[in-house]
C-alpha cells in the first residue's frame, strides 16, 4: 500500500512538473509567435511604403505640445490653429520648430520631405538636422513660402547643407538622424501654420534595390554579423534568425533601427509581402466595449452562473493585453472594458461570495515571511545577472505599482483561484491555471510572462495556506521594483506589456 501511494504521488509531481514545463514553453511560444507577427507586420507596412511613395515618418501636430519642447526655439510664439499648430514671429528673426523623433529617422533612403503649411506672407524656410558624430548641418533656403501655397515638396538630396562645424565642413545626409527641425524665415507679426510633415522615399519600386543580409545564430552572432556588414544602395532588407527568441529578436531589430532606422527587417526566411497600415475606425472599439458592457450587465441582472462570470470577468483584461491595446497611446474603448471587468468582478464578489474565505492582512509573521521569500530570489537574479546597484525609483511609482500589484493579485487570487478551489479541482491544478493566468496578463513579455507564472505558483500556494492577500501583495510589489531596479535592460528587455513591449 505504501509503494503504491508513493508511486502515486511520484506520478503527480512528474505531471505538475511537466505541465509546468510545457506552460512555460507555451508562453515563450506565444511571445515569439506574437512578436513576429508584429515585426512582420511592419515590414510589410515599409514595403507597401516603398512601393507607393508614401511616408514612413508622418508628424501632424495639433497643439504645441506635439513640438519638441512645446514652443518655438527663438523669437516667437506657438498657438493651437484649426488644423495645425500656428507659430507667429515676434521680431522677424528665424526660429526653430523641433519635429519629435521616438527613434532616428534616415534622410539618406527617405529623403523627401513634404510639409502642409500656410504662411500669412512670404518668406524662406530653413532645415536642420543632426547626427550622431556629425556635426549639426543648416540649409537656409530649402523653399519658399508663399501665402498662397500649401504643399511643400523639398528633395533633400538636392540641398547644399552647411555644417556648424568649421572643421568637419562635408554635410552628408544621415541614415540615422536623431534631429529634424524646420526653420521659417517669416517677417515680424506673420505666422506660420504647420499642418503636416511627411519623409518619405520619393521612389515607386518593385522591391528593396538595396543590400540584403540574412542574420543567423544566437543574438550575440547575429549582432556581430551586422556590425561587419556594410549595407550599399538605398532601403537595406535585414532578415532575422528564424528560431531566435522574443527578446532577440526586439534587441536585434532596436540594434538595425538606430544605425538604419530606414531598413526593412525581416523576421523570417519566407516571401515578403506589401501590406498598407489598416487602422480599424474608431467606432469599432467602441461597439465592441458597448457589447462587453451589455454583457456585465445582462450578467449582473440576472445572476449568471460562476462560469460565465469568470469568463466575462476575464475578457476584459485579456482584450486589454492580449488584443496589444495597451500602446503608446492606450485605447480608450478597451480601458473602459477592463475597469467594468474589475467593477462586475467587484459587485460579483460582495454580492454572492463575500469575504469569509479569505482576508487581506495575515496572522502571525509566517503569513507574511512566507510570500517575502521571493524577495531574497529576486535580488539574487539582480545581482546574478543585473545591476547590484538598484537604480532609485520614484516613491509615487513605488505607491502606485504597490496598488496595482494588490489589485493584480485580489483578482488573480480572489477572484479567478477562489472558483477553481469551490469547483472541486484539486489544489495543484488550481495552482497551475492560477499562475498560467497571472503569466498571460503579462503578453507578449515572454521572459516576464514565465518569471510571473513561476512565482504565482509560490505565491497561489501561500495563499492556500494563509488565505491573507496583503502579504502577497507586498511581496509582489517588492519583486517586481527589485527587477525594474536592477534587472530591465541586461536580462529583461523591460517590465512593458501588451503592445508597449514593442516601443
């Protein structure tokens, strides 16, 4: 009886065991699958580029603060216009208007610059631009500005630049500036709307006519096959090692981009095709999150079963992170659908489960070392593979993410693990979709999605014994500042999500 119940238990951890394993490359699956999807997503948006002329650079500003800095570098004045951002010179004097850059842009390979503008009289406008190791290069008389016309067409290829560097007086135009600033020459009192700015390659073609690399290895190979490469002719097309991870496959392409932010890359082997950007219209995330939302709340009406409401409560978040809708700029539809999945899964709790399974501040102190012990693990990887001296953070970030964490695990915990465990199942599968759960919230950060599945199956075990949720909390915090601290960058790409992981 003994050896069989030995035998039993050996099989049961053989199986958690392997079905750890195979969540775990499951998520470093989906990460890659995800990743590329995206890369080649906008290789296929470069290209269409390519092939139609069209701008791979666009700024449209629309109030001062779409400006470097939010105002005018000299003698004038930036006011919001109807359709653009009005600047108005106050002594006639040139000045600057600094066109914001997230990452380099190549003026070598897309070297036409179209600008919508309106002058209120005549004058000149200027263009300035910067490189890293080369001095900054002026063109005085890049157009003329009438008040008569609006669309600008400057070939940049065609000007003759002037370096602020006596010493190095050659201006070529760079393949990775990282400024671009326009300079109207206007008399005192005129003004100058700027509407639109584009960069774009100013060439209809079939294909990239440039070179063609096809990285391969591990990142720290492929890195150095790029550095050995030197790319001849316009639009270069880099391919990137098929079996690479998430993480290398981001730091490989941020390597390309701020040396040839104008290259195609290419996360696979096969055939490229053009595709335009196609943005979804507005009113379709909002219909979506009205469905959502008439969802909740038939659900809220007429008592839906536990099931359901776990499904329901789960759809708004995952639409958040999965759906890639937490960006730069995060959708507003799909923010509003996570907080009514947060405020039904509030309702649902007070109304029908209450809070007599569970508490939020422990007994005694093991309630509270037991969770913390992660800690000591977190700091051991910082100083394993991180940066021993944590970088200070803020304490509003420290507040606020210490908010978020106990948000995070009340629902992973409370809500999601507590109706596993009052459906029967036994505790070590509660334990694993727990924890998987917890791991999906954080896509497609595939490295970040399995150091959160490991350490929610900790923590959901704590939970079982202790039933405290501060603890965890705390203890969740803790880690995740210790990591953004000290190991985002060298081991961790960053701590972002969603579609901000891409940034």
């Amino acid at each position: 009886m003994k050896a069989t119940q030995l035998l039993r238990r050996i099989a049961w951890t053989a199986s958690f065991v392997l079905a750890v394993a195979v969540l775990l490359w499951s998520m470093a699956a989906l990460s890659g699958w995800i990743t590329r999807s995206e890369l080649a997503r906008d290789a296929q948006q470069r290209l269409h580029s390519l092939q139609t002329d069209s701008p791979l650079w666009r700024w449209s500003p629309r109030t001062p603060d779409d400006l470097v800095a939010g105002r005018a570098f000299g003698n004038a004045h930036l006011l919001t216009g109807i359709d653009g951002v009005d600047s108005v010179s106050s002594s006639g004097t040139p000045f600057d208007l600094g066109l914001p850059l997230a990452q380099p842009v190549d003026l070598l390979h897309w070297p036409m610059l179209r600008i919508l503008a309106k002058s209120s009289s005549p004058g000149r406008l200027g263009i300035i631009w910067e490189s890293p190791g080369h001095a900054g290069c002026l063109v005085t008389d890049a157009a003329e500005l009438s008040n008569t016309s609006n669309d600008i067409l400057i070939d940049l290829r065609q000007l003759h630049a002037q370096s602020t560097d006596p010493a190095r007086p050659d201006c070529p135009l760079p393949q990775a500036a990282t400024t671009l600033r326009l300079r109207p020459i206007i008399p005192a009192g005129a003004s100058w709307l700027l509407k639109d700015v584009q960069l774009g390659a100013g060439a209809r073609i079939a294909a990239p006519h440039g070179a063609s690399l096809a990285l391969s290895g591990d990142a720290m190979h492929a890195s150095a096959q790029w550095d050995a490469w030197d790319s001849i002719g316009p639009t270069p097309m880099i391919r990137l090692p098929s079996d690479a991870s998430a993480e290398t496959l981001l730091q490989l392409r941020d390597r390309i981009l701020s040396r040839q932010p104008g290259a195609i890359v290419v996360p696979h082997r096969g055939l490229l095709l053009p595709k335009a950007k196609m943005d979804l219209p507005p009113w379709l995330g909002w219909a979506v999150c009205a469905l959502y939302l008439a969802l909740l709340l038939v659900a809220a009406q007429y008592r839906a079963p536990e099931w359901a409401a776990l499904v329901l409560i789960l759809l708004g978040p995952l639409w958040l992170i999965i759906g890639l809708q937490w960006q730069l700029h995060p959708s507003v539809p799909a923010i509003v659908g996570f907080l009514g999945a947060i405020g039904f899964a509030a309702w649902r709790e007070w109304r029908h489960l209450g809070v007599a399974q569970w508490r939020w501040f422990g007994q005694g102190t093991q309630s509270w070392l037991w969770p913390l012990a992660l800690v000591v693990v977190a700091y051991a990887l910082v100083v394993a593979f991180g940066d021993r001296h944590l970088h200070p953070l803020p304490w509003r970030h420290v507040l606020l993410y210490l908010a978020w964490a106990s948000l995070q695990q009340w629902l992973i915990l409370v809500v999601v693990m507590r109706r596993w465990e009052n459906w029967g199942w036994p505790a070590a599968f509660c334990v694993l979709v727990t924890a998987a759960t917890f791991g999906l919230l954080h896509t497609p950060n595939g490295l970040l999605m399995q150091f959160c599945f490991l350490a929610e199956l900790y923590w959901a075990w704590c939970f079982m014994r202790t039933r405290s949720l501060a603890p965890i909390a705390l203890a969740h915090a803790a880690c995740a500042l210790i990591v953004e601290a000290g190991l985002a960058g060298p081991l961790l790409r960053s701590l972002e999500i969603s579609g901000r992981f891409f940034l």
